[in-house]
C-alpha cells in the first residue's frame, strides 16, 4: 500500500510539472547558436550558459548577451540560475540594444535583478532608464512623471531574501503581460509592476542577460524556456 501511494504521487508531481511548463519553447541548446554577446564573457559549457569576469576582463560597463529570436511581446520565461557570491547579473527584456562607444553590448529596459551579495534579486530594475522601480517586496504603479508608487507590500524584503539559495541553482519565473510585470524566484513573487507610463512603458522588446561591473564573478543560466502569450 505504501509503494502505491508513492507511486501515484510521483504520477501526479510528474503531471502537474508538464502542465505547469506546457507551452514552454527552449530557447538555449546548449550552444551560442541563438545568442550573441562578447566572447571574453560568455560561453556555453556542459548545457549552461556561463557570463564570466576574470580580474583580467573587469569592465567598465556592463555587457550583455541576446537572445537572436526576436522581439518578445506577451510571454512568460522560465530558467534556473547559479550566482557567485560577488556576481550582479539579470534578465533583461522588452529591452533595446544600445550605442555605447565603450561596449558594443548594452541594453535599456525592464529587468528582474540577481545579485550574490543579497540585496537585489528579484526586485524590476531599469537598465539605462528609470533605475528602481520595485524593490525586492513591493507592488508598485508607475505614473508619468512620479516616482513609484506602491500600492501592495509582498512580504518582507529580508524574509523574502531567504527563498533565494546561497552557491545553488533557483528558479525565476517572468510573468509579462500588457503593462503588468512579475517577477517569481523559487515560486515566491519578488516584485510586481503596472506601468501606466506610456511615454517611458515599452510593450515589446530583446530578451537577454547580463554581467555586470564589479569584481571578478561568475553567472550561469540553464533550461531557459519561453511561452509566447496571445
């Protein structure tokens, strides 16, 4: 009686996970084949996607590698990360490439935050534009012209800190759809946005990830997946 129970709650678990990623499309194979970036950072390696800073490769500004699937509209993404202690990275979408004479890589626009250091993963950061837009812990509304303004506290910052593992692999989960914007780590959501600001709001946009200025790090991406939205 025992192994059938067991039985069946590996059959339901195994259920509720395909449906839970149906729809799911991979969007890393294991090789750069789809993305783009600068070389002296970014590799593939035994199914990961590696951005790495050596003290001989500090930078000056941070650079990013890119999706080459296009633009992303309405969309969910899935992936799994591994952050070194002093690592800075994160997922950049709805995003544009930008001209930048000291790095041929940069990116403006929305991004779910990942630190070693403990401070910012999972809060919205924009990259090159409005900085903060929703700490760690916060539900917010952008208005034009106004700061934040927060409408729902998620949970405290530091207790929400501790669902993020130390030296492991987590799980985000971006939720984005018109003008609202969530960001899951570990299944627990971090930080959620309305922009009602349709002069600074993009509605589409590149998909990629980041390394950051800073000390030596190391970032590592796994089972990136991705669900178009109607």
């Amino acid at each position: 009686m025992r192994l059938k129970h067991l039985l069946l709650g590996l059959l339901l678990a195994h259920s509720t996970c395909s449906a839970a990623d149906e729809g799911f499309d991979s969007i890393f194979d294991g090789t750069l084949a789809n993305w783009q970036g600068d070389p002296t950072y970014w590799r593939a390696e035994d199914g990961v996607l590696i951005g790495e800073i050596t003290p001989e490769t500090l930078l000056n500004k941070n650079s990013f590698i890119i999706w080459q699937g296009g633009e992303l509209a309405d969309f969910e993404l899935k992936l799994e990360y591994r952050v070194s202690d002093k690592g800075n990275s994160g997922i950049n979408y709805r995003s544009i490439r930008v001209a930048d004479p000291e790095t041929k890589w940069a990116m403006e626009g929305y991004q779910c935050d990942i630190d070693g250091q403990d401070q910012w993963t999972g809060q919205n950061y924009e990259e090159r534009g409005r900085t903060f837009l929703a700490y760690r812990g916060e539900s917010v509304v952008l208005k034009p012209d106004a700061k934040p303004e927060l409408t729902k506290q998620l949970g405290d910052r530091a207790e929400l800190q501790k669902k993020v593992k130390k030296n492991d692999w987590n799980a985000v989960h971006l939720i984005v759809k018109g003008n609202h914007l969530q960001h899951f780590v570990n299944g627990v959501l971090m930080a959620e946005v309305t922009d009602e600001d349709p002069g600074k709001r993009r509605m589409s946009g590149l998909l990629g990830v980041q390394v950051h200025v800073g000390p030596p790090m190391k970032i590592e991406y796994r089972n990136i997946r991705v669900k178009k939205l109607k």
